[in-house]
C-alpha cells in the first residue's frame, strides 16, 4: 500500500502570533539553564531608569513561593493608551515583542543610553512566567495589570492614591515557568554578582537583595566605583598602581555621538587569575566584544609608545597585544549610544565603532600617565617585554623541531613575520584580485595570503599520492606544513606553520562552492586539522550600506552579511528616521571589488571579523563521510537529484 505524500500548499505555512515564537524557541530568545537572564531582563529596565538619572534604589526580591520581584523607583511605565495602538502602553510593553522607549535614540527620547535595545525584554520574561503582576506608580495613580503565559488575565485598573503619596516607580512580580528551564532556581552566586556589579557601575544607586525564606538582606552601594570594586575583587598586588579613568564625546565630536565613551579601571599583576568584567550600557557582557578590543588596543598603544620613546625594547624582541594584555585585569564600562549586540542575551558586544571609540579614550590617557610616572612605566615595560620574550621562546621550541629539510614554499604565498603557531593565522583567497587586497590589507605580523586560481579540484575521490599532482593542492599542503592523511593515521602536525586555516571566498554562490571543495580536502585529506579545531571559514559582508547622518548620530558605514542582514539594517535606519531610499547599498561582487581597508575591517581584523570554526558537530565521523559522499561523489547524481527534489524548497537561490 502506497504511503500519502506529505503535503506542501498554501496551508502548510504557519504564522506565529503576539508571543508565540518565544514559547516555540525561547533558546533563540534567552538562556534556558535557568531563569536568571528572564529575570535580569526586568533589571535591566530599572537600570535604564536609574542610567536616565531617575531612580535611586532597586530592590529584589525572592519570595518563598518561587517568585522574584524587583521593584524600583523610577519615572514608572506609562499606562495610558498608545496613540497608535488603541491599548495600554504598558500592556504593550508586556506582550509585544518589538515594542519599547528604547528604540527613539534621538534628541528627546526617553532613553539616550540604554541597554535595552531589541524590544524583546520583559515581554520575554512574560511569555516563560506561569503569571506576572506589573504594578505602576506614576502621575498620583497607580495601575495593577497580570498575565499568565503572556496573556492577560487582569486587566489592566487604574486608581487614584491619597493626596501625600508622591510614590513612583514600577513593581514586576514574576512567577518563571520550570518547563522553560532546565533549573528553576536562580543562581545566587551570578545574581549577586550581577547586582553587586550594578551598585558599582551607578556610583550612588542603592541595590538591594531580600530572601524571604532565610529573612537575609544584601545592601551594596560604592561611591568609589570602578577602582574601589576592583581593589576588593582582585587576588594580587598590582605592579604598578592602579590606571583609571574616563572619557566621554562632547556635543559636535566629529565621529561620535554626545556622551559616548567609556570609563575603566585597570589593574597589572605578575601573578593571579586575571579579573576582567565588561559592561555595555550596564549591560554585562561575560563575552566580552569589541569595547574589550578597544581596550586592549588603547593599552598596547600606549604602552609600545612608551617603549619606543624610551628605548627599552631588547633586539629581536617583537611586542603584541597579548604580551601587555596578558598580566591585565580591568573593569571596564562602555556607554554606546545604539549597541549591536551578538544574539538576544547580549554576552558580547559586535559594534565595530567601539573599538576605536574606547581606544582613542584610553591610549592618550595611559600614555600620559605613563610619561608622567616613568618608573612605574619601565616597570609595565619590564612585564611585556617579558611576556613577549617567554612567548617568542616558545614559538622557536616548535621551529627547532621542524628540522631540516622543509619543502620549498610556493612562490606566491606571502607570508607572515612571526613564528608563533597561537598566533599566525593563513587564508586561502579566491583568485590574484582578491589576493592582492588581502596582502595589502592584512597584519603582516601574523597573517599569510596564499591566493588560490579558479576553482580548487574535487579531491573527493583523488588517491592520495595523486594528489600533489595538482599544483594549488601541493601549494596548500607545502605552506600549511601537514602531509596529507586518513582519519585513522596519527600526522605529525610538529611542522604545522599556522594556528588558523582560514578559507576565504566571495561572499555569492561560487566563493560557497570554493569553499565546499576546500572543506571536502580537509575532510579527506587532512581530518586531523579539523579534528584538532585548526580549520575556519571566513565569512566576508555581500552587502555595504551608507547611512547619512541623523539626528545626533554621524554618518555611518554598515556591512551586511546576507539580505537579512541588510534588511535588518534598513529597518533599523527606518526607525530612526532615515528611509530606506536615503541609503547607499552597494553590493560586492567579489572580494577582489573591496579596498584593502574595507577588507581588513570587516573580514581580516580579529576584533571586528566573523570568523567561523569548523567542527564535525553532533554527527559521527561514519555520517558525514556518507553525507559528503552523497553531495561530491562522482556516482551519485540520482541520490543528489534526490536530495534536491526533497530540499530544494529550503534553499535561497542567488541567482
């Protein structure tokens, strides 16, 4: 008996309502190991208000029914009705994904900084609660809502209060779901920590922690900020004393909006777990991102101007930025007027202005720190200096080991200066054009181009002692340094000459079929590269849009990934105010169409780069072998006519 088809019609698509998508997918949304980050979504917006200069204590509170609340005394969520939307804002605020005060950033707009930004927050925290209770204080009433899964079960009440009371501020009350959560409990390590962080970055703002069940009450307050919270968090002395300071646009700066800036604490140790915690906005950002890279560039800056000024580099010593960065430990707090942040839970910042916006903060201010405390300057130097030579001794152990004997390289490799395996990286470009921007616009330090001409050979089914017949195989093999090998065979990977393998190629359909062959010779002939987290994927922008400049923001230039992406930027434009017409999108043909800047910027610089790991993932060797075979092997033309016809629907055609 014949089985009925699946059916695929107009029917078939499902459209996802109102909270929907956060109940389907709430990993997409926020962490689901517990519900701290549901909870910190709510304390977040009472950290907005207390950053908007209103509000002066937030108090937590977890109840011994399971709840937690958080109560503050800000300006209080408006609860009138929308102008637009014909419901209570505050109802608004609650249940629809993309609304909020946070996205209007111009002149007179309730947020100017803020790290609430995608919209998604608190009604996040609505849809994973089994019920949420919004309590309002504001203009002499107060307002009382609740919801259950999102939706609203009271309705929001308005009442009046007595003549006296002068209360403001916003009570959220929620009650998690545990089948969201692989925990239901919060952890209370992350959750003080998080709030002690808080108290530390709003010198003056009183945070407050009540456990019912224990009757325990945790106050925190710092007036000595950044300096006085890294002192008590560190494990060791510092070599020098402590670097802090602050530095913040004025109104007219010519590349960044009034009051964007960073302030900092930064502490050297020659011994110690390095402490280094990073804020955005107040938002925590445990991934770090590109204010962290600005940092680090601004301290290196520094610190090799110091050197060179006084001469204190030894010969043949080359210093880095991991050589001063190594022994540092630092607070850092980023005030960014419009952040671009990884992913809903915001663990790491991508704005690629940020690292030149804390960089062009810190580097003049170290600097001449350093030049008014010149012992304790030669004392850093001493550090880095140190750190580089023990790093540079390592690099040589491995050369040492190559021995004699090292096949000639290919001619139109370009290579880099430095030996250290940790730190060099190679990419295989598409094509001489491409090649030549990538030389030009690379680290010479660390990074090597060998450009590959047309498409690379379907090694798929190539014996191996055939191979070295096709010279762009041989060149690769040659410079990477690994002889080719099965995945049973134990390579010597000693003469590896570079940490990274990158691929990179054109951004349209034939830079993803140079790449798929290029990953099929790793596979094949090279799986311990893979095996060993050796091999990654460059992924360069298809698109560049010119935003003219708005209100207090400058112009800006924005790369696109793919058409979400620049569908996503476009938007976004839209919401501040710039149409879509107004903006310049230029397609790349090729990488060989971008300048050498362009190219650094946004696919060669390790602080602003995408840059993706190879893995095999959760399937087994045996399974991808049979996958790869299917998709390059020569026999297999019906078996991938097959695969077509099941998935071709799946699939957007770059035509």
């Amino acid at each position: 008996m014949a089985s009925t088809p699946s059916t695929y019609s107009e029917g078939s698509i499902r459209v996802l309502k109102g909270l929907e998508p956060v109940k389907q997918r709430p990993g997409m949304y926020t962490r689901t190991d517990n519900p701290l980050h549901i909870i910190q979504e709510v304390l977040d917006n009472a950290a907005d208000e207390a950053l908007a200069g209103f509000g002066k204590k937030i108090k937590v509170t977890l109840h011994t029914d399971g709840s937690v609340s958080v109560e503050d005394d800000g300006r209080g969520i408006p609860f009138g009705l929308h102008p637009e939307e014909k419901a209570p804002v505050v109802e608004l605020v609650f249940t629809r994904l993309h609304a909020g005060g946070k996205f209007d950033k111009g002149k007179g707009g309730a947020y100017s900084f803020s790290g609430g930004l995608h919209g998604v927050g608190v009604s996040v925290t609505n849809a994973l609660s089994r019920r949420l209770e919004v309590i309002c204080y504001r203009d002499g009433q107060v307002a009382r809502l609740a919801f259950s899964g999102g939706d609203v079960v009271e309705p929001l009440a308005v009442a009046a209060r007595g003549e006296g009371d002068r209360k403001q501020g916003t009570t959220v009350r929620a009650w998690p779901d545990a089948k969201y959560f692989e925990a239901a409990t919060l952890p209370m390590n992350e959750l003080v920590h998080l709030l002690r962080s808080k108290a530390v970055l709003m010198p003056g703002v009183t945070m407050q922690l009540v456990v019912e069940k224990t009757k325990d009450t945790q106050t925190w307050q710092y007036k000595g900020g950044l300096l006085d919270y890294l002192q008590q968090t560190l494990t060791a002395d510092p070599v020098i004393p402590m670097f802090e300071g602050e530095g913040f646009a004025e109104a007219g700066h010519d590349s960044f909006a009034e009051g964007e800036g960073a302030s900092w604490c930064v502490a050297f140790t020659e011994d110690g777990a390095p402490v280094r915690e990073s804020y955005v906005n107040l938002i925590p950002t445990s991934a770090g991102g590109t204010h962290d890279s600005g940092l680090r560039d601004g301290l290196f800056q520094a610190v090799k101007s110091f050197i060179d000024l006084h001469a204190l580099l030894p010969k043949g010593v080359k210093l880095l930025p991991e050589d001063v960065f190594a022994r540092a430990s630092y607070v850092l707090s980023a005030k960014v007027l419009d952040p671009q942040f990884q992913g809903q839970i915001k663990e790491r910042l991508n704005s690629r202005d940020a690292v030149r916006l804390v960089s062009n903060y810190v580097r003049p201010a170290l600097e001449l720190w350093l030049n008014q405390h010149v012992d304790y300057g030669k004392k850093l130097a001493e550090l880095a200096i140190k750190a580089a030579q023990t790093r540079q001794r390592a690099g040589q152990k491995v050369e040492k080991r190559k021995g004699s004997g090292v096949a000639v390289l290919p001619g139109k490799l370009t290579d880099c200066e430095s030996r250290d395996l940790s730190h060099n990286e190679i990419f295989l470009v598409e094509g001489d054009s491409a090649g030549g921007s990538a030389k030009m616009g690379r680290d010479k330090e660390c990074q090597a181009i060998l450009p590959l001409r047309g498409k690379v050979l379907n090694t798929w089914e190539v014996e191996r002692d055939r191979l070295f017949a096709n010279n762009e195989i041989h060149d690769i093999a040659v410079a990477i340094g690994v002889d080719p090998h099965g995945p049973n065979d134990t390579p010597d990977l000693s003469g590896l000459r570079y940490g990274k393998v990158c691929i990179l190629s054109d951004a349209d359909v034939d830079g993803s079929h140079i790449q798929v062959l290029l990953l099929t010779l790793f596979f094949r002939h090279f799986p311990k590269l893979i095996e060993s987290g050796h091999v990654y994927v460059a992924r360069p922008p298809l698109f560049r849009v010119d935003i003219p400049a708005r209100g207090k923001k400058p112009a800006a230039k924005v790369y696109a990934l793919d058409d979400g992406e620049l569908h996503a930027i476009l938007d976004k434009a839209g919401k501040e105010g710039v149409a879509a017409d107004k903006c310049q999108v230029s397609r790349f043909k090729g990488l060989g169409e971008m300048s050498a800047e362009q190219l650094w910027d946004t696919t060669l610089n390790p602080d602003t780069r995408r840059l993706l790991p190879v893995v095999l993932g959760a399937h087994d060797f045996a399974t991808t072998e049979a996958r790869i075979t299917q998709l390059m092997g020569k026999g297999e033309a019906a078996a991938r006519r097959e695969l077509m016809e099941l998935h071709g629907d799946d699939v957007e055609v770059d035509i």
